[in-house]
C-alpha cells in the first residue's frame, strides 16, 4: 500500500498542474524556454555545426514569435540564470525542463558538461524528484522489436494500397499522441510518434522485400531529421506557445509521420541509393503534401480525440507516477488509439 505521503504528493503534484493549466504559459516563458534549449545545446561552450544544424532543422517548420528570429536565438549571448528566471509557472518550468532533458538525453549520450547543467537546470526551476524519475524512466533504453516479415509485395499496385494505408494510420495515430501538450505526457507521446515513425520505415521496407532493424532506421530517420532531440526538444515547446497548442502539436504529428511514409517508400523504391540531403529535400516537400492529406482527416481525428483524451490522460498519470513503465504505457495508448472514433 502507498504511504500517505506519496498520496499527498501526487495529489499535489495534479493541483499544481492544473492551476498551471489554467493560467498558461507566457510569451516570455516560451521565448525562454528556447534560448534555453540553445544554452543545453552549447553546454561545452560552443554551438558546432552539428548542433546547430540539428536546431536550425528542427526550428525550420516552426513560425516563431513576431521579433524571434532562428539567428537571433542561436547567435545572441545567453545568460543561463537570466534565462531562467524568466520561466516562472509551473506548466513552463515543466515543459522547459523536460526539452532540455530530451536534447541531453535522447541519444543515450549525456556528456559530462550536459549532466552538469541539466542539474542546475532542474535546481533553479525547484523540478521534483518524481518529475526527474519520470524522465529517466521515459529515456531508458529500449529494447529491440523483431522486424516484419521481410517477403516482399510483388504486386505494385497492392504494395501501394498497403503503404498507403500504413502511412494514413500512423499519421492519425501519431495526430492523436501530438494533440496532447501536458507536462510528461507530451514528451511519453512524442518518444512515441517517433517510435511509430521507426516502425513504419521498417514495414514499409518490408514491403518491399528490404530489412532493416530499428538502429539501421533509426539512422536513416535522423539523416533527415526525424526523431532527434533537437526534434522532440522543440516540440514539446512549441505545442504549449501561446495560441498553439493541441492543435499544433496534431498537425504537426500527423504532417510529420505522412512525409516520413511517402519519403522511406521511394528510400526503398529507389533501392535505398538517396543520401540524407536528397531525403531531407523529399521530406520537405512531401510535408507540404500532408496539408492537404490532413485537411481530409481532420474532423476524424478531432473526434477521436475527443473520445479517448480522458483514457490517454488517465494512461499519462499511471507514467508520470510509476505504476506502469513506457513500453506498457505505449502497448496500452497504441491499442486506445489504434482505430479512431
């Protein structure tokens, strides 16, 4: 039996919640809350290219703030405490933590210098130990899935249907998991959509007769930008900014998981010979198309959401405290969500 104390805990922890809910986070907060992702990204001193490509790739879909520009955020001198000081209510110090947690973290490579500000990070913004566990728990490593059957689809137009319908519920799925922008839960279904994304790449190739395990996908993905930390980091920023939200973070999701579709089918079309810009060139292009895709699949996904937010709300308290771990949490939400209302 839980003791009285972690009772009162977690009903706390919900009370904070919510008020912060209601109030909602500031312009200044989310302006903040940026300039610190940039200060993780620089935690040895210095921006190198990688990052800042990384950044500069993650930031490209985003319209941010009138007076923001990627230059600005990237080049401008931070102070980190000023910085923090800006990011005052709960739902942001949250949020702001939780990105800069999956920019260290995602990769399963936190440096010395990333640890070392991640914990100033979490001490000035008064993060809790249960937040801090949740997190950890949210980025242990993963094992590895067995891959698809790898025999190939021979008839092509039946090969077409097949990607077509794969890449249509991923991109629904992965609509849902997006609309949700709670502290916890919106960086538990990011790690997810991502997840899902990996997943199709693999089914896709198994359709055409290609194996690939989740390494190898996982690779291809971030070659052009999809899954980093950079990614997830931002996201779960952007899905709070003021006027954003839920649906931001859905069309966002959906546009996301339909290019990664339409870009992995030609990857393997193509006998798998495109380099990383070619595919990023495609994935641009093929987002562009996911507007139009998700304008049709729009009120669907609405009431879907609207069906099972009480479910995926319930399934996000259950993480955040411990009573189910991420891949129960995953196998759970997939199979809430896996046919839309």
């Amino acid at each position: 039996m839980r003791s009285l104390v972690c009772i009162i805990h977690e009903c706390s922890h919900r009370t904070r919640l919510i008020s912060s809910l209601r109030m909602g986070i500031s312009r200044e907060e989310s302006i903040a809350s940026l300039r610190l992702l940039v200060c993780m990204a620089k935690a040895d001193g210095v921006l190198h290219d990688r990052e800042r490509a990384l950044l500069a790739d993650a930031f490209e879909d985003a319209a941010l703030p009138t007076g923001v520009t990627l230059e600005w955020l990237l080049d401008e001198p931070v102070d980190l405490d000023t910085v923090l000081a800006q990011i005052d209510s709960y739902e942001a110090r949250e949020h702001a933590y939780a990105a800069v947690y999956a920019l260290a973290c995602s990769d399963g490579d936190c440096a010395a210098t990333e640890r070392e500000l991640l914990m100033h990070v979490r001490d000035t913004l008064e993060i809790d130990a249960t937040q801090d566990a949740h997190l950890s728990r949210l980025f242990l490593p993963s094992h590895q899935q067995p891959g698809p059957s790898t025999t190939p689809m021979l008839d092509g137009m039946a090969r077409k249907d097949e990607v077509e319908a794969a890449t249509r519920k991923c991109a629904i799925v992965s609509a849902l998991l997006g609309a949700f922008p709670l502290p916890g839960v919106s960086i538990a279904t990011d790690l997810m959509i991502a997840a899902l994304q990996v997943a199709l790449a693999r089914d896709i190739g198994a359709l055409w007769g290609q194996a690939m395990d989740t390494a190898q996908a996982k690779g291809v993905l971030a070659g052009f930008g999809v899954g980093t930390g950079a990614r997830i980091a931002l996201s779960n920023l952007l899905k709070v900014f003021p006027g954003w939200g839920s649906a931001f973070g859905a069309a966002s999701a959906y546009a996301s998981s339909y290019a990664v579709g339409r870009v992995m089918n030609t990857y393997f079309e193509e006998g798998r010979g495109l380099d990383a810009r070619e595919l990023a060139a495609r994935y641009k292009a093929a987002k562009q198309d996911a507007k139009q895709a998700y304008a049709s699949d729009k009120d669907a996904i609405a009431r879907a959401e609207t069906t099972h937010k009480d479910e995926i709300a319930a399934l996000e308290h259950q993480l955040s405290v411990g009573e189910i771990d991420q891949a129960t949490f995953e196998t759970r939400l997939a199979a809430l969500v896996a046919t839309p209302a």
